[in-house]
C-alpha cells in the first residue's frame, strides 16, 4: 500500500512540474525596427504596438503575452511565457505591429489589412524569464500600412452635393449655347 502511495505521489509531482514548465520567448525587435509604410520608411513611435505569435504552423500562429510599445521601432527585450511546449521545444515566431491610435489596443479588433508582420522564425523556447539564453531576430521588419482615415458621412454627402451641383452646371451651361 505504501509503494502504490509513494508512486501515486511521484506520478503527480512529475505532472505538476509538467505544467509549470512552459518555456519563454525573449521577444525583442532590435534586429528589424518596426517601420511604418514602406520598410525603408520612418521607424515606428509609441502610437505603434508589437504583439508576439507563436506557433507550431505558420498559418495558425496565436497572440501570447502583452501588445509591447515601440520607441523608435524598438521595444525591450521582454519574456514571454509559453503554453505551446517546455523548454527546448521547437516553434515559430513572428512579430505583428498596427496603429493603436487608429484600432485600439488589442490585437483581435485589428483587421489583418492593418497589421504589419516581420518574417516568421524558428525559435527555441528558453528556460528561464531571468536568464535569456538568446533573443528573438528578426530579419524584416514588421511594416505598419499608413493609415487612411475614412470619410464621416457628412463629407461624403457633401462631396455627393458637390458633384451633382458641378454635374448639372455643366449640362445646364451647354445647353444655353446650342
């Protein structure tokens, strides 16, 4: 009865140090600063946020942590827990950027036409928050599309009247010299 105890007891303790070992991501963009509009463009300010994808497949890559602020195209190398393996496991990074001036602060509400992405990498998921064994690098930069305002409603039914009053002029004035 005891030995049964004692394995039981051993079982659940290797298990629970299993869920605690999520392995971290140092997400950082000094490599490839966020730019906007074109990748030679200026660099990215604090309106632009950074968020970290991390998967095991490059069309299924999910948010994990905290949207990052930029400063000058750059955040702090920040760590990142894990949910996708332990340390040593294997995934792919890529780092998403937008105008949260324009679409707010979480990455859900920003349409995919708004987001600007880095290129996707391989990454081995580190041990420990405190101890970064390497950083994320980036080789593109994520490049944020320049933002157009869309029209209120009220420009639009003026520019309407406008061109219908210049439409009708024109008719009117050739009909005059017929």
């Amino acid at each position: 009865m005891r030995t049964q105890i004692s394995r039981c007891l051993w079982v659940l303790a290797l298990s629970a140090l299993n869920l605690l070992a999520d392995g971290f991501v140092y997400f950082g963009s000094q490599g490839a600063p966020t730019r906007l509009g074109t990748p030679e463009g200026p660099r990215a300010g604090t309106n632009i946020l950074s968020q970290l994808l991390v998967g095991t497949e490059t069309g299924k890559l999910l948010p994990f942590g905290n949207p990052q602020v930029n400063r000058s195209g750059i955040f702090v190398v920040t760590p990142i827990s894990v949910s996708l393996g332990n340390p040593g496991t294997l995934v792919l990074v890529q780092l998403a950027a937008w105008d949260k001036s324009a679409w707010g602060v979480s990455y859900a509400g920003v349409p995919e036409a708004a987001k600007g992405f880095t290129d996707v990498i391989s990454y081995y998921l580190g041990r420990n928050p405190a101890n970064p064994p390497i950083q994320t690098i980036f080789n593109q930069p994520a490049v944020v599309p320049a933002s157009v305002p869309e029209p209120g409603e009220i420009v639009l039914f003026f520019v309407g009247v406008a061109g219908i009053c210049a439409f009708t002029k024109r008719h009117s004035t050739r009909a005059m010299f017929k």
